[in-house]
C-alpha cells in the first residue's frame, strides 16, 4: 500500500521481505531497541526504506531506461531484462535461478510482491562470505538455507529464528568492501548498432574497483564506512520486545548517497510507485543526501596568482573526499565547475558554465565538452564525467551500445595511480590533454585536480571577485533527450515525472577570491619595480624590500624570496618562456628568450 507506514510481509522460496524483519529491527513503541544515547530513534528498517536501496525495484527511471534498452535491442530482451533485475530486484530474479530458471522478466517484477522489495535486507545479510576476488556484474552469491549474516559475534538465536525463520549468524564479511561490489561494479557486453554482440566488453561502472585504486583499503575506510557510518561508542538494543545486550558498534541504515533528485520524484510519487515510505522518512533521507554531497564529497579552493592590463589569473584545485570517482556509479552523473567575475558592484564581467531554464550546461560544446586543463573563455567550461561511445565511436547512452571511454575525467580519489592492478577498469581519458596536476600534487595519487582560469578583463582594470562553484547532476537533461526518443508507458511516465521535478542541480561548494586593480606601468614609475629576462634570469630592481614571487605561463609557483631594496638577478629553473613576477602587489609578464 503505497504512502502509509507499511510494509509487505511476504517470502519465495530462497528469501523473506523486510517487513519480515520490521517486527524486531523496525520501530520499537516502547523506545528501547534501536535508540542511540541521546533518545533518538535509529531503527534499522525505517531508516532503510526511503532510501534508493529499498526503492529500486520502482525506480521509474530505471524502468523507462530498461524500456529503452529493450526498445533498441528487442532481441536482447531475456538477457537485459534478467541482468538489470539481479542489482534492482534481486530477491526475484535469484529465486527464480534458485528453482532452476535462467530468465526473469520485468513482466514478472510487477507481479512480484518481494522482488518489489528491491535491496531487501537479505539482498546483503543473506549473501556468503566473498571469495579472493568479489563478483560483478550482478553475480551475487546467497546462503540457500535461511542463515542471516551479520556483524556481532555470539547473536541470539531464538528471536529471528521466531519470527523470521532466518538463523542469525556472524559474519565479518557483512562489513567487507567486496559485500558491494556484485552490484556496484558492472561490465557489459558491447553490441553493434544492429544488436549484434561483439565480443568485447566495456566497463560501465566501477565503484569498487576505483575504491580499490585508492587509499582508502590501506586506511581501511569501506563502503560501509561512509554508507553506513557507525554511532561511534554507543551501544544499541537491536531486538524490540526482548532483553538482549546492547551492541556497538551500531551501523546507520540511511544508505545516503548522491541522488537527491531521484529521492524527491520518489517522495512525490510515492503513491503512484507504491512506495510505503512516508514523506517525512523521504526528506530525512534526502537531507542525508545533501549532507553527503555538500560536506564529505568534495573541496574547493580558488586563488587568485596574477594580473595583467588584460587578464586575470585563477587557479581553482579541487579534491576528491571520496573512496571513490567523483561522480561515480551510472554513468548519466556528472559534476561542472563554474567559475564568474564580478565588479565591486556585482556586475558580471566573465562566466564559465551556467545553467539554463532546462538544466543544460550553458557553453558546453556537442557532442560532449572536452577536458580542460586551462580555461580562458567563456566557451570552455569544465565538466567531470564519464562518457560513453559506441563502436563507431560516437556517443551513445544506450549502456548495450557502450564500446570505449570517450572522456572519464570524473576527480579520482586519493591513492589513485595508474600504475594499479585496476586501472585497466578505472582508466582516466582526459581527450589528449596533457593535464600534469590532474591527480598530482604534487605526486601522483592526491585527488585533486586544478584548473587555470585566464580571464579577458576586456580593459576593465578595476577590483574583481571571482567565484568558483562545483554542481552535481545526477541524471542531466542531455541523457533524456535520447530516451525521450522513444514511446513506451515506461518512458511516457517518467517523462511525465521528469518534467514536473525540481531539477535544479546541487550547488557542493562554493568559494571566492578578491582580486585588486591592475596598476599600470606608467602609475608605479621607473623607480617602483622593473625585472629584464635574460637566459635563465630576471633582473629584478626593487625600490624597498619585500616578497617577490615568479610563476610560470601556466600560473605555476617557480620562485619566491624576500628580497631587499636594489637591483639582483635571481635564476630561473627553465630557460626560456613568458613568466609573470609579482611584487607589492603588481604583476610584470618578463620574456625569457633562448
């Protein structure tokens, strides 16, 4: 029943629903099980379903996008249909494997009241210990004989196996990394434009292996520890209406991750899609959402480096806080980063990026915008994405038709190096561009990624503030277009949901830097500070002390010294090229010829 507090009690013949699990892990009236130390009531099951977890299998973008699929592809439809509902469905599709069958349908889906359950509790709880190397691609594994993985040593028995029929059991690897990755890391089978398989295969997505080329296994930081995040030192009553011992640490079932969007059509249409959750559990989980982008996903810091008479230098670094690529998972996410200059009066004097009244990224070229390593027109605009090609090599969103990588620029996370076992799975295209501080600062394996802004003032030699922010897109208007091609209910009824959404992306950070007016040549005089290139020096005369700084044309700190009063060479590390020398807060672009 769709918008009330409920939730289906039901089982097949491998697994059992969540509402199963509500009596005991659900909300307890008595306020003893599931309450952390301040009162609050942190019960599993609530928490869970109104996440995109619980809400999988009624996903109307996933289901208009299998429609598509299948729309493209018809001959391919047992192998689409069965592929897509082993992550969005699973407690469907493995029982039916379970009794012998080798398909499952999307016609079956609906009439299936606990694959509707989507990732159910026993979707992981019920999984075996992973093998040396995790499964992918939906190839997931479950105990076959009602055994209930979880992370205490020692459980009691008899309450679960009351109720629930399940055996509780310990297990370590609930906690483990790999628990993710037969869903969250998925490779494809390549087809041609007439449906035809290739032979090849193409990474779609692959959360887990870009966890695994990070730091985050040395740190011993899991999926699950930001997932999940754990009541640090609290000990928590698990089973309502029975005397057990607390137990800590206590895993938060919010399962927050980026999709506030798809949250909010969700909460909306909760009736429509048969959703149980209410509205105010949706927009617990959606301010999770938002905590999670806005505060644990990304950094931003912008420096102003230089100025001339016609033009201001910006350097924006991002850094990935993720274990992961930033954006990760299907490949529709995205982030931008816009950069705008204003007068003192706010008057906009430069932008790069932008939305317009559809969402679509203002200034972005087609098919898709190149990677930049410098900016310096309002044409360019720096987008983080992964984007895909058929085997022709022109874009595609059809995830059947994906063949190469035509740009994967998304920020990687720290200890991502191209030399890992996993880069054939994770591998950056930055379209030719020799982008040397894209994830070096300054050794390889930082996480970050700096753009160089040089912005035309167009004669304009006043006081500016430039302001960079970083925007996410979970499923941009640009991947639409090619689904709304197309006729089918599934897609008629989440065009309809679409349109009707608040699509405006998420602002993750913002931040500004104040840049002085351009001082002329003829304003400071002969006298106030002149440098002469020659090969590999400047000759710098300065008419008191203070802190000379050089940079590169790329906007690259090369020298900084405290200098005094008079004329000095100071040597260069290249030897030749344009440098820009700042002193007293005025800039001179110095020459060095060969």
């Amino acid at each position: 029943m769709g918008g009330t507090d409920s939730l289906f009690q039901g089982a097949n013949d491998l697994f059992a629903t969540a509402g199963t699990c509500d009596h005991c892990h659900g909300h307890d009236p008595a306020g003893l099980a599931s309450v952390d130390a301040e009162g609050n009531d942190v019960n599993v099951v609530d928490a869970w379903r109104s996440s995109i977890m619980a809400n999988s299998a009624r996903d109307p973008f996933w289901r208009a996008k299998v429609s598509h699929e299948l729309a493209v592809n018809p001959q391919l439809q047992e192998e689409i249909e069965t592929t897509c509902a082993k992550c969005h469905a699973p407690l469907g599709p493995f029982e039916a494997m379970h009794n012998g069958f080798d398909h499952y349908s999307m016609a079956q889906l609906l009439e299936d009241s606990v694959a509707l359950d989507g990732v159910s509790c026993v979707a992981c709880h019920q999984q075996l210990p992973q093998g040396e190397v995790a499964s992918h691609s939906g190839l997931l594994h479950f105990d076959e004989e009602m055994v209930a993985y979880g992370p205490y040593e020692g459980p009691l028995v008899t309450p679960m196996a009351l109720y629930s029929n399940y055996i509780p059991e310990y297990g370590p690897h609930i906690q483990d990394a790999k628990l993710c990755a037969g869903c969250h890391s998925l490779v494809t089978q390549t087809v041609d434009l007439e449906g035809n398989l290739t032979g090849a295969e193409f990474v779609e997505q692959a959360t887990w292996h870009e966890w695994l080329n990070s730091s985050y296994p040395e740190d011993q930081v899991t999926c699950q520890s930001c997932h999940l995040p754990r009541l640090d030192k609290q000990a928590v009553v698990l089973a309502a209406g029975f005397d057990t011992e607390p137990r800590q640490p206590f895993g938060l079932h919010t399962m927050a991750g980026g999709n506030t969007l798809m949250l909010s059509i969700m909460r909306d249409y909760r009736d429509v899609l048969g959703i149980s959750a209410t509205e105010d559990q949706f927009n617990a989980t959606i301010n999770a959402t938002l905590d999670n982008l806005q505060e644990k996903s990304v950094t931003l810091e912008t420096t102003a480096f230089s100025r001339t008479e016609d033009t201001v230098f910006v350097r924006v670094k991002l850094r990935n806080l993720t274990g992961h690529k930033l954006p990760s998972g299907y490949p529709a996410r995205r982030a931008s980063l816009h950069v705008v200059m204003r007068d003192m009066e706010g008057n906009e004097l430069f932008r790069s990026g932008g939305f317009d009244s559809e969402y679509f990224t203002v200034g972005e070229n087609l098919p898709f915008e190149p990677h930049h390593q410098i900016v310096r027109s309002a044409e360019q605009v720096q987008i983080y994405e992964m984007v895909m090609g058929d085997v022709n090599g022109n874009r595609t969103t059809v995830l059947e038709r994906g063949a190469v990588h035509l740009k994967d620029n998304r920020l990687v996370p720290a200890g991502f190096s191209t030399s890992h076992p996993q880069y054939d799975s994770t591998i950056m295209v930055l379209n030719g561009v020799n982008d040397p501080d894209f994830n070096h600062d300054p050794q390889e394996g930082s996480g970050t990624d700096v753009v160089y802004y040089h912005i035309p003032t167009s004669g304009f030699t006043g006081a500016v503030t430039v302001t960079a922010e970083v925007y996410y897109q979970s499923l941009p208007p640009n991947w639409m277009d090619e689904i709304f091609t197309f006729n089918t209910p599934e897609i008629n009824a989440w065009q309809d949901m679409y349109a009707s959404a608040d699509r405006a992306p998420v602002l993750m950070r913002a931040d500004a830097v104040d840049v002085p007016s351009f001082v002329s040549v003829g304003e400071v005089g002969a006298e106030g500070f002149w440098a002469l290139g020659r090969t590999r020096e400047i000759l710098l005369r300065v008419p008191s002390s203070g802190l000379v700084s050089i940079y590169d044309s790329r906007g690259k700190l090369v020298h900084r010294e405290q200098v005094s009063p008079g004329s000095r060479p100071i040597s260069l590390p290249a030897a030749w090229g344009t440098y820009l020398v700042e002193f007293g807060g005025t800039v001179r672009k110095v020459l060095i010829s060969r």
